[in-house]
C-alpha cells in the first residue's frame, strides 16, 4: 500500500474522496445524519385523529364534541360508508416542531372532572408526542356536557338489529 492511500483512508469523514487498494476514486454520497436530509410536516388532521382516538381511551370520557356536532355526527355515522368521526371535539394549531390542542370533551356522570380532564391531557400528550414526535405545548378541555346514566344517547339506536 502506498503513503498516499494510506494518508486518504485516515483523513475520516471530512474527506470526500479516497483512494482505495486497485486506485479507483469513490465518491461518499450525501454527508451527516440521514435524518437531518428533508423535512417532515404532519398535516392538522392527523394530529387530530391521535388526540380524538388517545382522548376516547380514558376512563370516563362519554364523548367528544358539543350536543350539535354530535348529532351530525351521528347522522353522518348512518350514512353507508361513513366512519366514526375521530376528530370531532378536537382542534388542533401545528407548527414545524410544537403544537397545541383544544378538546370538547362529555363526561359520564359521577367521575371527577378534574381527574379526567388530567388523564386525557396526559393521554393526548403522550400520543401526541410519541406518534409525531411534535412537542405538545399546550392542551385545553373544555366540558360540555355531563352524561346521566338514565339520559338516553344523542345517536340513535339502529332500526336495523
């Protein structure tokens, strides 16, 4: 081997060509970390659907969104091919690092509303962050009703059985 391709190969990696044992020249590609070449964005919506879904996971969570969103809800879940609507009761402002979330949320009748809103806002916060890697700066509850156990549901039952 001679001094020079020795002298190359030591360089590390600030060097862009070496030379190598047959005297062919390789070109290295790129350069730094493969995570640090493009940008991701994650658009609202599937921020929404994480925090609608981790929000729903909690103990004590009747439903999310006000009485009118809702009901429309409801009819549209009826419609053939309609779904559940993840995002309804959740809004949500992302920017490239951080984002913040209001949740409208309808609790079951009898459990501390103060214990509930803190598990969903730990729930949504490590969903959130986790899934998208997005610092969560802040997540405001608003609560909008109370469900009694005898109130029958806003979303009719089927007539289908």
């Amino acid at each position: 081997m001679t001094d020079m391709t020795e002298r190359n190969r030591t360089e590390g990696p600030a060097t862009t060509k070496e030379t190598t044992d047959v005297g062919r020249k390789t070109t290295r590609r790129g350069g730094g970390d493969p995570a640090a070449r493009g940008r991701t964005t994650i658009a609202d919506g599937v921020v929404e659907k994480i925090a609608g879904l981790a929000a729903r996971e909690v103990v004590g969570v009747h439903a999310m969104g006000s009485g009118l969103s809702r009901t429309f809800g409801a009819m549209r879940d009826r419609v053939p091919g309609g779904t559940k609507a993840a995002t309804r009761g959740v809004k949500v402002e992302v920017g490239e690092v951080q984002t913040a979330l209001d949740l409208e949320i309808v609790v079951d009748y009898g459990v501390s509303i103060s214990d509930v809103a803190r598990d969903v806002r730990e729930n949504v916060i490590a969903a959130v962050e986790r899934m998208t890697g997005l610092e969560v700066v802040e997540v405001n509850i608003a609560v909008s009703d109370v469900k009694l156990p005898d109130e029958e549901d806003d979303e009719p039952e089927s007539r289908l059985q």
